[in-house]
C-alpha cells in the first residue's frame, strides 16, 4: 500500500508500487472509483469529485472554445476523466484539453498519447499549488504549447505560452472584462468574466 500524494487535506491509500515509482501499467489498475488518478514523474496524484461551480466553469470553457473549435473542424475538444500521456506524464487528466485537427494523430486507443495544444485547468481550493506548480512544471517539461489556468476565487485566467527556451515564462493575467483566445485559435475570442457568470452556486 502507498500512501497518495493528494491535493486534499485527507490521506488516501492505495495498493501500488512506492512513490516515484508509479508506471502507466499500475495507473491501468487504479480503481474506477470516481477519483481523478494523475501520475507525474513517477508520482501518484488524486484529487476528488469537483464542485458545482468548478463544473460550471468547465462547461462555460467548452460551450465558448472547445465547441466553436469542433464544429468549425479546427480542433478537437476533451475534458477529464481521459487520459493524456506525455514525457513525464504517465497520465494526467487536464480539465480541457484541444487538439488541433492537423495533430489528430496522437488520439488513438482510448486515449491521448502525444502532447497536446492547449491545457487548461481549473483551480479548486485543495489543488491551487498542485496546478501552478507540480502541473506546472510538469507541462512545461512536456512542451505544452499554451496552458492556462482559471482562478474561480479570482475571476480570472493566467496564460502561459511556451517560449523558444521551452519554459512558459510569466504568466499574462486577464481579468473578467477581458477578452481572451488561444493562440492557436485566435478566432475563437471569449470574454473571461463569461466562464463564471450564470451559475446557480459560486462556491469555491
């Protein structure tokens, strides 16, 4: 048994391998239980169920980018649970993910075995670090070409683009009267404050 390294106040424990020394293979054997199983660099990860509010800024995402992509064919549209394998990511399950149409390739047999063009991921109040550090880093060791994170607290969205050095650099901070798009789909604009508005409940 191991236990979880979790973005939870809870410890979970699990049969497995120890820690750092987690593979695809043993991820193929975690339970279907309803939990979120991430492996990064070796490293199980499991976070819970997400809010209400979390869900509703999902959809809001996918009704205002990841649609408008796939119906106008540019791009392919998922959201967790799916798997994405990447270098050092054995998988991770990204909130949304896009997949340009040219890059199609890398989805195939149930999952996503390449990188992808944009992650993006939406913070809740046990995995704030989890996504803008160990998420972070691990996406910008991929070669994760654009990766955003959304702040319900904050109403906002931080954006990284991957540089010619391969780090993402400093964020770009839009706020909720910003408009925002993808660079790799720049015709598809939203107003950030748009991903928020309408929901029956804003906890965080």
């Amino acid at each position: 048994m191991v236990t979880l390294a979790i973005p939870t106040e809870s410890a979970v424990r699990v049969e497995g391998p120890p820690q750092g020394q987690w593979t695809r293979a043993d991820w193929e054997r975690l339970p279907d239980d309803g939990n979120r199983y991430e492996i990064i660099e070796g490293v199980v990860y499991m976070s819970t169920s997400p809010s209400a509010f979390h869900q509703w800024i999902l959809q809001n995402l996918y009704d205002r980018v990841g649609l408008p992509a796939k119906q106008s064919g540019r791009a392919f549209p998922f959201f967790a649970p799916i798997g994405v394998f990447m270098p050092g990511c054995d998988p991770v399950q990204p909130d949304l993910i896009l997949i340009l149409s040219e890059n199609a390739g890398i989805i195939h047999d149930r999952r996503i075995y390449g990188i992808p063009d944009v992650i993006a991921e939406i913070l809740s109040p046990g995995n704030a670090e989890y996504d803008e550090a160990i998420k972070h880093k691990a996406y910008e060791s991929a070669g994760v070409p654009e990766y955003a994170i959304i702040d319900p607290k904050a109403r906002a969205l931080r954006y990284y683009r991957l540089q010619a050095d391969g780090t993402f650099g400093e964020p770009h901070l839009f706020s909720a009267d910003d408009l925002f798009a993808f660079a790799c789909l720049p015709e598809i604009q939203f107003r950030v404050g748009d991903l928020f508005a309408g929901a029956p409940d804003t906890t965080v």
